[in-house]
C-alpha cells in the first residue's frame, strides 16, 4: 500500500521511482541531474522516511522543493495510512 501511495504523490509531480529489485522496503527516486537520469532520493517503504543520495546535492532548488513537497505529502498520506491499519 506505501508503494501505491508513494507512485500517486510521485505521479502528481511527473516523477519517476522504482520499486528496489534487492529489497522490497527501498524504493528509489530519479531526477535528470545535468542531462542524466541519476537517482537522488531512497525512500523506505515500511517507515516512511527519505535519504538523500549524492546526486541530491547536484539538483536545482527548484527540484528540491518539489521533492520536499512530496516528501511532506508522502509523510501526511503515510500517517493517515498507518493509522487505519
């Protein structure tokens, strides 16, 4: 169900994730930094939290902010999720 939400947060803002294929509980974010696609953000799956990789720093602000506005609509969707179940 996290998986879902995160893919209806992420499409909202034409963002692309993918499902780690090692574990299941990963899921990463991929933006094109200097005109490749790199990943920028680990999301986990079981606990809602974000890390940012090395590529974050090399983003725009702009990006950044739509990332944190993710990040912040993941989190409230997440909760509210977490607290039904």
């Amino acid at each position: 169900m996290t998986l879902f939400i995160l893919a209806e947060v992420m499409a909202k803002r034409g963002m692309s994730h993918k499902q780690s294929d090692v574990d299941a509980n990963f899921a990463t974010i991929t933006e094109v930094v200097d005109g490749r696609s790199v990943p920028v953000v680990m999301v986990n799956l079981v606990d809602g939290s974000f890390l940012e990789m090395p590529h974050y720093e090399e983003m725009e602000v702009k990006q950044k902010i739509k990332i944190a506005d993710a990040q912040a609509e993941y989190h409230r969707r997440f909760k509210a999720w977490y607290k039904k179940s």
